[in-house]
C-alpha cells in the first residue's frame, strides 16, 4: 500500500497499510488492557498526524509502519509518506 494515500480502515487494522495493528487496546473491546506494544513505543506526531482525521483515536497504526517511517526518517525519506 501507498503511504501517500491513507485508507479508510475498520480499528483493527492500520490506517496508513491496512494491515493488522495487532492493538491490544482493539482486541479486548474496552476492557482494561494493561499492555500492548504501543505502550513501549514513543511514535513519532509527524507519524500521527498521517492517519486520516475521521480515524484519529480510533484506528492503531501498526508496527510495520512504524518500523518503515523511523527507517525512512533516518535515511531523510520522509517526504515519501506525504504532506
């Protein structure tokens, strides 16, 4: 998928790839969670702020895309996944 075109996305799945977000938070329909890999993750707000608005606090973002972004961000290819 194309990180220039974010896609609209049930919560389990990520906003920017469509792929599993793996979200613990998702999994247990708002029970408490007390881990998930998002709570040893500092993500980045340029990083946030490419999830579509109407799915801003509803959809996770998942590993993947984190992993691709720090890694474009080091190499000084961020301007790939838009803005």
């Amino acid at each position: 998928m194309n990180p220039l075109e974010p896609i609209h996305t049930p919560p389990s799945s990520c906003p920017l790839c469509g792929g599993d977000a793996s979200c613990a938070v998702v999994a247990v329909n708002g029970a408490p969670v007390t881990d998930c890999w998002c709570f040893r993750v500092q993500i980045p707000r340029a990083l946030l702020e490419r999830i579509p608005p109407q799915q801003r606090g509803k959809s996770c973002l998942c590993s993947a895309c984190l992993t691709r972004f720090d890694a474009d961000l080091e190499r000084g290819e961020v301007d790939s996944w838009g803005r």
